[in-house]
C-alpha cells in the first residue's frame, strides 16, 4: 500500500467511526427528545448519516454502486421533511374567531 492510500485509509475510518459516534447520539436524541419535532428531525438527520455511511462504503471500496441509492435516499428525507413541517405547521397555527371550535375526542357521537 502506497502513502496515499494509507492516508485514505486512515481518514475513511476516521469518517466511519464518527458517523458511528454520530448514529449513537441521534439515537440517544430519538429516544429522549421533548417534543415530536425533535424526533422528527432527528429521523431526518438519520437519513443523512445512512446517506453518508454509504458514501463511506462507497468510497472504501471504490464503486459508484451506492450513488443512485444514496440520491433516493436524499429525495426521501427531503421530502419527509418537507411533510412533517407542513404537518407541524397546521398543527400549530394560531387560531383565529373564525375558525370552528376543536373536535372534542369525548363528544358523545350515539350508537352507529
């Protein structure tokens, strides 16, 4: 192995072993996040990282298999991003005198 390709080496690891760290964190992040909003941003950020370990196996084993995979896996996360943002929106837009009153779960609706 030249020094090149051991500099490359060393520096793919290095990548592989934060996007671990990283994968580590965003599920510590997942299973304690305060709100749904952090949970959802947290599957977004999840994409990324499977995205980049990808790229790393990618780049470990020099083929361009991975690369129209990891372009789906982009349009994927972006568009659910997308989708919880405007979920998260309607959700919480402020009401105003128009609006009818909330649909209350303890309404009796009668038999059916």
């Amino acid at each position: 192995m030249t020094a090149p390709e051991q500099v490359d080496r060393a520096l793919l690891t290095c990548a592989v072993i934060l996007i671990l760290i990283a994968g580590a964190l965003l599920l510590a992040r997942i299973w304690r996040g305060p709100s749904m909003l952090d949970r959802a941003i947290s599957l977004d950020v999840c994409a990324a990282l499977i995205i980049a370990g990808l790229a790393a196996k990618s780049a470990f084993a020099r083929d361009p298999f991975y690369f129209p995979i990891m372009l789906v896996l982009a349009f994927l996360g972006f568009t659910g991003s997308v989708g919880i943002a405007r979920f998260i929106a309607v959700r919480d837009r402020p009401r105003t005198p128009d609006d009818p009153p909330p649909h209350s779960d303890d309404a009796q609706e009668g038999p059916r």
